[in-house]
C-alpha cells in the first residue's frame, strides 16, 4: 500500500530548499563583490605603481641622455651598477649620497671607476659628484676601462701626496712612508684594486692629507709617456717589498698585467700643485 504523499508538506520543504539555495546565492553574490571591489583596488595600485616606474624610468633616461651629452651634470645614474637605482623626485640618489659641497681651490677626493665603456665610467663619476681626471690610466692595456675622479671640496682637508703599489695579493688598506699613513683608494663598490676585472695583479693608490707628504694637489693628468718622468710631481711606487714595486721610482699603473706574449704599454699619473706645473705640462704635451 503506497504511503499518501503530504502536498503541503512537500511544498514547505521545497520552498525551504529555495530559500536556502537563495540565501546561500546571495552569499555568493556578496564574495564575488567584495573579490571584484578587491580585484579593482588591486588594479589601482598596480596602476599606479606602473606609472611611477613608468616615470623613473623616463626621468632616469633623460639623465643617461643629459651625462653622454653635457658631461658637467650632477648625479648621473650608477651605470656601472649591475642594476638601475631610480632617482628621486628631489634630484638625491637612493645610495644617500649628498650633492658636492662647495667648490675649494684643491683636491680633497679622490676615487676610480670601472667599466667596458668610457661614457659608463663618466656616467658614474658624475652620480657620485666626481671630476673626470682626463685619460684611462689603463689604455692599451686591454680589460676594462679605468677613469680616474676627484672632489674639491671647500673647507676640507686637502690631499697632499698619493703613493701606489703593485703586488700578488691583496694590498693593505693602510700604509705608513716616513711616518705619514696613506690610505686606499677605492671606488663607490667598496673595492680598491684597479686591475679588477682585467687580470694581472693587484694595483693600488694611496693618499695621504697630511702636510708633511708635500704642498696640496691642484690637478691629476694620466699621461702615457716617459716625459717629465724625473719630475718631483710624478705619482711613485710606495716602499711596500714586493717583486713589483721599484720604490719611489714613477708609478706605472699597468705594472704587473704584462705577459709572456703582450708587453703593455706604460701610463703613469702627474701630480700638479700649481699653475706653473699646469702650464709647464701643457707646453710640454
């Protein structure tokens, strides 16, 4: 005998059952707007975002532009860097570098920088508010290219006398010649070895400010050539025993990258302290 179905019964539990499908339709409903409001915020930031790089980027080109052309402009970008640092709105670097002080009359600074291409060495020289010393004080020696800079730097303490030093390993970060204490040179990478990248051995400067070491530095030249070579003002190996070093003898700054088949040519750094040695060398070139 078959059970007699309850009609309204029934009608009760499906309208349960719609309700509930409904209700739980309008939870649904209500997730899938707050994840569309979300996704919408989402796409506003990432908007934003995009535009900003956008704009790094394009202020960043502009100074790459500005340094290959106008050589005088102040915090190129770090070229040199395996990657870009944007520059900020307010013309400071994200490496908190400050502007370069006041100009003085002589060299309070000195610094080297590294690359395969001579714009990025001078690209990289500017951002950090160096003065390009005319000249790579490796050419023809192959590797990379090295370009020398200077700050001048008003009301500091001004540099006196610079020393280098060629060896097989790694050089000191501080040596003494007749009492005095010189000081690595090093790039903005933290790295003092001006050989780096380029094989050969180890190659240092050294900078004393102390006002025994000589009367204070005016100008750097690079100059490949044996002229003038028994001037005082010659940058000269330090007194460090090593097989390479020939102490206070001119300072050739390819020394120790030379090889059985390739004999490098000689570059050498002159110190000019006044006019007179300016003049003198300009005549002489």
């Amino acid at each position: 005998m078959e059970e007699k179905v309850n009609v309204n019964e029934e009608i009760i539990n499906l309208q349960k059952e719609i309700k509930s499908f409904k209700d739980e339709n309008n939870e649904l409903k209500r997730i899938l707007s707050e994840q569309a409001l979300e996704i919408e915020k989402l796409k506003e930031v990432h908007i934003k975002d995009k535009s900003e790089l956008l704009n790094e980027i394009k202020a960043l080109k502009e100074y790459i532009n500005s340094t290959i052309s106008n050589k005088n402009i102040d915090n190129a970008p770090p070229l040199c860097n395996t990657y870009l640092t944007p520059i900020s709105s307010k013309g400071e670097n994200k490496f908190g570098e400050t502007p370069q002080k006041e100009k003085g009359e002589y060299i309070t600074s000195i610094s080297f920088f590294l690359s395969n291409s001579v714009d990025l060495c001078l690209a990289q020289l500017l951002y950090y508010g160096y003065q390009q010393i005319e000249g790579d004080i490796r050419k023809d020696s192959g590797g990379l290219y090295c370009i020398l800079g200077c700050k001048y730097e008003k009301n500091q303490p001004y540099i006196t006398n610079i020393l280098g030093s060629v060896s097989e390993s790694e050089e000191p970060a501080v040596i003494y010649e007749n009492g005095i204490q010189y000081n690595v040179v090093k790039d903005p990478l933290n790295n003092a070895d001006i050989h780096k990248g380029s094989g050969g051995n180890y190659l240092c400067l050294y900078y004393t400010k102390d006002p025994k070491a000589g009367k204070p530095i005016k100008n750097l030249k690079t100059l490949s050539t044996k002229e003038k070579l028994n001037d005082q003002n010659i940058v000269k190996y330090c007194s460090r025993k090593t097989r390479y070093n020939k102490p206070f003898e001119p300072l050739d700054c390819n020394r120790g990258r030379d090889n059985i088949f390739i004999i490098t040519p000689q570059n050498y750094i002159f110190i000019i302290r006044d006019w007179l040695k300016l003049f003198m060398l300009s005549i002489g070139n």
